[in-house]
C-alpha cells in the first residue's frame, strides 16, 4: 500500500496517509479538522535496487535510491 501526501484545503494542513491504491475521496480526511475537502499532492519516491552496480549508475546520474 502506497503512502499519498495531501494538503488539507479548509486549514492547509499537510499529511501523508498510508492507502489503497484506489483510495476513495470520501475515504480521505483531516487528521487535523476533519475535512473530507482534501487534494493529492504530488510527491518524491524511492526505490531499492537489487545490485551495487545499479545503485552506482542511479548516484551517478542524480537519482538516489533507498537501496545503498
């Protein structure tokens, strides 16, 4: 399950949630006001390669992976 970020827009309340692939907008509140009146924000993302000589190539290029 992937992690959304999303900015609350009744009191700007930034929160990331743990969902669904599909989540539903009335599935997704405000942890601060309870607000259903939400928006997805477009985030950053990691991922791990399998091998040292990809994670070297990912450095090299500007691209940081999670996978050392």
């Amino acid at each position: 399950m992937p992690i959304y970020e999303y900015i609350c827009m009744k009191c700007n309340n930034k929160f990331s949630l743990l969902q669904s692939l599909s989540p539903e907008p009335k599935d997704t509140e405000c942890p601060k006001c309870e607000s259903t009146n939400v928006k997805k924000m477009v985030s950053a993302f990691s991922c791990a390669s399998g091998s040292e000589s990809d994670s070297s190539t990912a450095h090299a290029s500007g691209f940081g992976g999670g996978g050392g």
